[in-house]
C-alpha cells in the first residue's frame, strides 16, 4: 500500500475531488453547483460547512475511510504573497484564508483541507501548493508610473510551474536552468517568465492586466477607464465585474465559452473572428514582453490552459511567437494531478513544506 492522498480543487461553481494511492488515481469526481445553491451563501467562506458535507459523502459513497488518508491537499488561496512551494495550513493560513479581502472560491482550497485532515486523524495533515499568490518577481516588474499602483501577482502558479517542470522533463532540461515562457489560456488568462527556476514576471490575471480574457478585461488605457469610473453609467461594482468577470469576449460576444465562438466563426460570424483575434493578437504581445524580460535568452514557449485545446487559438500564437522560441502545446490543467504530486515530495521526504508566517 501506497501514500493515500485527498487532492481539493474547488472553483466558483464546481468541486473538484481526486484520491491517489501514490501516483495512481483511484477516483475522481466534479461535485457541481447550481446558481441557486451558490446563492444561498452571502460570502464565499460561508460555503465552507456545505462543501465538506458534498466531499465527506462522496468519499462515503465510494467507500473511501478518511481514517485511511495520508496526506490532505487543496487549492492555495488568495492570502499574502509567497515564494513558490508546498506549505503546511497552520492557524496563520487559515485566518488569512477566512479574511482574505479578495473572495474567491480557491480560499477555500486550504479549509476544507484543513477541515478533513483533523477529522482524519492527528497523522494526517493538510498543505496546499503554489497559491496563486505566489511572488517570485523582480523587483523592476513591480514598478509602474503610479507609486500607489504597483504591479502584483496574482496568476496560475500551480499550473504555470506544473507545465514548466513537465516540459523540462520530456526535453532533458533543468528546470532551475531553464528559461521558458508559460501562457496559461483559460477564463483567466497569465503569461509569465520562468527565469531558471523564478517566475521573475507575469501578469496579474484577476485584477486587470495582460491580455484580455474570455471573460476578463485585462490591460485598458487607463484614461478610457477613469472616463468610465466617473461617468454616472457604471457602479463600482459593475466596473469590478468588468475586470475580473464579465470583460473580455463576454463583454463584446456575450459569452466565454471559446467553443461557442469557434462556432460562431465556422458559421461566418465576422464580428467573433475579429474579436478572436484581438484575443490571440494581446496574448503573442504579453510573450513578446515576457522574451523582452528574459532578454531574449527563451528555451521554449509553453501554452496551456483548457483553451490550448483549440488549434487555431495555438496556430495563431506559434505564428506569431516562434521567431522567439519552440512553441509546445500542453492543453489542460490537471490540477488534481499537480497537487497530488506536491503531496508526495513531501511525503517521501524530497522536500520539506514551508512555514506560512
């Protein structure tokens, strides 16, 4: 018998759920939630009770004993910035978790992990890897022309380093020697400089920044954007959605779903094309920059993301960004997969999990 390990990954509207034994996956589920459950809460962390109450009966159900379980993982949250790695959840986490002032279901990642872990025993216990918090930048990529605007992190950290290492793997490369460039396409959308081990750049893929999204706005000239602010048509709250929710192709196509505006374009939509384009064309910009940070010196361009499933998405991309760099696609996320496999260094003692203070 193996390591047994619980990997979370709860997202807005869906909890995802994995066991391991070691690296083999014994099951998998996708616990979704309707608007009308989601509604019921008036906080995010108010979801908390409810979700674990979803995974201890699927475990049930699967005939799973959390007595069993060696190791619980979840999803990082949005709590002060961190250097890439695995980290134990302590009290200091979990309070910042509860109080993050950005609320957003991966808050929930290290609770419920916390929650089942000491319901599982004293031997078991709870870590989350590579939050997306995660800050490894230089210095000079936080400086922008307003000393009250700095530049900060927030992105796909599990993935973008996941991605990262599993490519080195499959080309006979150190990680810690490499420089690449990892564009994660998905709702968000994050592109960011792997200088030999760091990610010394990326984008902040939540707040406004880089590319614009299937559903977020990214980079807007700013004074188009304090018209807006004051112009008595939008709420704050409007414009917050905007940023983080309802920009990007939603705002223009009225939907984020990259399927459907594939079919749109199939069936001869102009409008869908441009505006797929525009994506493309802004995600090639943010890696040109992201080449310009690693002066030129680019081992490889990753994409990945649910989106890197679309050809012509990539197509346009290696098209404009191989001149740089190699172009490989990794489509997905496989963030179970990823969490499971930050348990198990730890578990077979290749690393020590770091210390949340």
């Amino acid at each position: 018998m193996g390591f047994k390990i619980l990997a979370i990954n709860p997202g807005s509207t869906s909890t995802k759920i994995a066991l391991y034994d070691d690296e083999r996956s014994l099951w998998e589920e996708i616990l979704r939630h309707t608007t009308d459950e989601i509604s019921r809460f008036a906080d995010v962390i108010d979801q908390l009770d409810w979700r674990r109450g979803l995974i201890l009966t699927a475990l049930r159900e699967q005939g799973c004993d959390i007595k069993e379980l060696s190791v619980v993982i979840g999803r990082g949250g949005l709590v002060r910035p961190v250097p890439a790695g695995v980290y134990e959840v302590n009290s200091r986490m979990r309070y910042d978790l509860r109080n993050a002032p950005r609320k957003h279901a991966c808050n929930l990642g290290g609770l419920l992990a916390a929650q089942i872990a000491h319901m599982a025993g004293p031997h078991v216990k709870a870590y989350i890897a590579d939050p997306p918090v995660v800050d490894e930048m230089d210095d000079v990529a936080r400086i922008t022309g307003m000393p009250m605007c700095p530049r900060k992190p927030i992105f796909h950290a599990l993935n973008q380093k996941a991605i990262a290492r599993l490519h080195c793997e499959r080309t006979g490369r150190v990680y810690e020697k490499s420089n690449l460039i990892v564009a994660h396409l998905g709702g968000g959308i994050s592109v960011a400089a792997h200088r030999q081990g760091r990610i010394v750049d990326v984008n902040n893929a939540l707040d406004g920044d880089g590319p614009f999204a299937p559903d977020r706005a990214g980079s807007i000239p700013s004074s188009e954007l304090i018209k807006a602010c004051f112009s008595g048509q939008y709420s704050e709250e409007e414009l917050q959605k905007f940023v983080s929710s309802k920009g990007g192709l939603v705002a223009y196509l009225g939907t984020n779903s990259v399927i459907q505006v594939m079919e749109r374009i199939a069936a001869g939509d102009q409008r869908a094309r441009k505006m797929m384009d525009a994506m493309c064309y802004n995600i090639a910009k943010q890696i040109g920059a992201m080449a310009a940070a690693l002066c030129g010196e680019v081992d490889g361009i990753l994409l990945t993301g649910g989106i890197a499933y679309n050809a012509p998405v990539t197509d346009y991309i290696r098209e404009r960004c191989s001149f740089i760099a190699p172009v490989t696609v990794y489509p997905g996320e496989n963030e179970l997969e990823t969490l499971m496999q930050n348990a198990l260094v730890v578990l077979r003692g290749i690393i020590v999990p770091k210390v949340y203070m």
